[in-house]
C-alpha cells in the first residue's frame, strides 16, 4: 500500500532540466518578433546574456500537483572556479524589500566568488546551502573554509505553495551543472515558473546589446526573473492602460503594484566594480520604461559583473608562484567610455523584461491561473500608437 501511494505521488511531481533552446511556446513570441525592439544597438547573435563569452545558464523547473509551480535559475559567470577566478561585482537597489543574500560581502569586496542563483523567496537559504555545497566539492577547494553564496529571489507565492519550499539541493546542483552557453529558455521556465508581471504571467526573460567598434565593441548581456507590478508599457505605449489591467485601477487595491524584479547583468568590458555599480544602476532605467514604479512591497536588484580577464581577481594563495599577489595591476576601462555601455544596459534590461512576459504561458496554481500576455492584443495597441509593428 505504501509502494503504490510513492507511486501516487511521484507520478504529479514533474521536474524540468529546461534545454538551452531558442524555440518558444505555440502562440509566444520574442520581443523582436513582434517587431519590439528598442534603442539603438544591435543585439548579439542569441540576445541573451550568454552572448557575453564564457557566461552560462542553467534552469530547473518543478511543477508538483496542482499548487507547487517554482524553480531554479542558475548563472555561471565563467567556464572557471569562480571562487579562484573572482570576477567584479557591484549591486545597485532601487527598492530593497527582498532577500538577497551574499550583497554585504560582495559590496564591500566589490567580487563575486559564486555563480548567481535565483529562486523563490522562502527558498533562497536552502538554495545558498546546495550551492555552498556544490562550490566545495570543486577542484582545489579542500582548505577552503568560507563560502559567500548569492542568492535572490521574487515570491512567487500567487501560483506556488511557497511555504513548502520545495527547491532541493539536486534542483540546486541539476542548474548549475547544467549551465550552457547557448540560447536561454524564457518565459515560464526556472525561477520564474510561478512568477507574475504586470498583472500578467512574468519569468524569465533576456537579451543582449554590441556596441559598435568604435564605441570599444563591448558586449552587455541581460537576465531578468520579472515579478512587479505597475503599467505595462511598451516602446512607450500605454498597454497596461489600454488593456484595462494596471496597478491602481482600483484605488483601494493598495498592493496591487507591488512584486520584484531581479536583473543581472554580464559584460566582457574590463571594468572595475566602482563602474559595474554605476552600469547596475542603469538597470533601473530600463525598468522605468516598462512602466515599474518600484513600489514599497517591491525587491529591485540589479546585480552587475565583469567576465574580462583582465580584471579578474585571484585569492593571496592562488597567486602566480613567485609573485607578490598582495598587490595587482589592473587594465580598466576608463569613466568617458562608460557612455555606451550604459545605453546598452538600458535597452537590453528594457528588452529583457519584455521577453519573461511574451514569451510566458499560462499557468495555473495553488488555485489561482494567471493569464499569459495576449500579444495580438498588445501588437493592436501598438498599432494604435504609430508603433509598426510585422
């Protein structure tokens, strides 16, 4: 009797690997499909973060029964030990009501020394416990002794039973090993499985800018996990309004704008965590012009790296032998030409976010279904507003 109620419940339990593919649900669509493209810089050859060398995703997807809809997202910053190839970091917070962990030493370091996850926000401890694990069992890792795991997250509590925390430490190690290079699964996949944008079905969502030779040739990758509210805009179009489904259209609906975005940023410029900091806070500038008002509930991160060698930074007993490694010389790029990589942040968070929403599906749990975004509906309004659109 035992043996077949196992059965029973392995049977509702479905737990997605998501595939490196480019190919989206029926119906859904990239942003540039639809003829959404914004700014002025080209995107790289996929138009996600993984456009930026050496940068790989991993995503792990659980849908149990009829109310657990979450997942694992998964961000190595290069094909090395990130703990003895640390890379620059910098964080920018438009609105900290969220659970980030590992900013306070990554702030006051100004590196990163873990790949990135991101999960659900009751899951985030027993996400950073996985990892720390998984980070010690790596190559030369035997005397070490410290560990700083970074872990964000939205709540996805609308469609998920989030207070089973249902992230384990094999979905945990099942993202980071397997992280690839290649296109990255968008929509309703991973960490943002149960995720709610706009009012709409939000998740994961990416994009990339080149700049052009002269402006140094630079790469800026963006990964977003969307789950925050306010008026959905597009290219400055109103949709959200236009659609009849925005925060405050019911004025005593107080918590209506509220939810968080957490944004991470990859480029191959050299540049110092000083920089990386002011890069991250263009972040929210793309996220402005999706229509968010960062509202009081509302966790807005960005974190931002550099993958540049030239930058990297290695522990005082990993040094080259017979060097002094208490000191370090270091290439980085200079503040004039931090112009243009600040334009491509903007556009590829901005661009991001629009593909977690297009490229969503409908999803049902924990009694609630939240809508995908009709994009025929969203291709009129922006018909209606002199955006041609194919």
């Amino acid at each position: 009797m035992l043996r077949r109620q196992s059965l029973a419940v392995a049977l509702l339990l479905v737990v997605v690997t998501v595939p490196p593919s480019g190919l989206q649900a029926q119906g859904r669509a990239r942003a540039r499909e639809l003829g959404v493209a914004p700014g002025v810089f080209a995107p790289g050859p996929l138009n996600g973060i993984t456009d930026v060398a050496g940068v790989r995703v991993g995503q792990v997807t659980i849908i149990e029964g009829d109310d657990v809809r979450t997942g694992v997202t998964a961000i190595l910053p290069h094909e090395g030990n990130p703990y003895l190839e640390r890379v620059p970091a910098a964080l920018h917070v438009g609105n900290g009501y969220g659970k980030l962990l590992g900013v306070t030493q990554l702030r006051e370091l100004g590196e990163l020394e873990t790949p990135i996850l991101l999960t659900c926000t009751l899951c985030v401890w027993k996400a950073a416990d996985a990892m720390t694990e998984w980070m010690l069992e790596r190559d030369v890792m035997a005397a070490v002794g410290s560990i700083n795991p970074v872990v964000g997250e939205t709540n996805d509590g609308g469609l998920n039973a989030i207070r089973r925390r249902p992230i384990g430490a094999d979905h945990v190690r099942r993202a980071l090993d397997g992280a690839t290079s290649g296109p990255v699964a968008e929509g309703s996949v991973g960490a943002g499985t149960g995720t709610v944008a706009f009012g709409w079905k939000g998740g994961i969502g990416t994009s990339s800018r080149v700049l052009p030779v002269a402006l140094g040739g630079w790469t800026v990758g963006v990964l977003v996990q969307s789950n925050f509210g306010g008026v959905l805009q597009v290219l400055g179009a109103p949709v959200g309004k236009a659609l009849g489904q925005y925060a405050f259209r019911d004025v005593a609906d107080q918590e209506r704008g509220d939810g968080s975005i957490m944004i991470v940023v990859a480029t191959d410029a050299p540049l110092s965590d000083r920089n990386l900091e002011r890069l991250a806070a263009r972040g929210i500038m793309g996220l402005a012009r999706t229509g968010s008002s960062a509202s009081n509930g509302s966790g807005d991160y960005v974190l931002a790296f550099s993958t540049a060698r030239e930058v990297r930074r290695r522990p005082l007993a990993q040094g080259t032998a017979g060097r002094d490694t208490r000191q370090r010389t270091v290439e980085d790029l200079a503040n004039e030409p931090m112009s243009g990589l600040f334009q491509a942040v903007v556009e590829a968070t901005e661009e991001a976010i629009y593909n977690s929403m297009f490229a969503a599906t409908t999803v049902t749990g924990n009694g609630r279904t939240v809508e995908a975004l009709p994009l025929d509906k969203v291709r009129a309004v922006l018909s209606q507003y002199g955006i041609a659109v194919p």
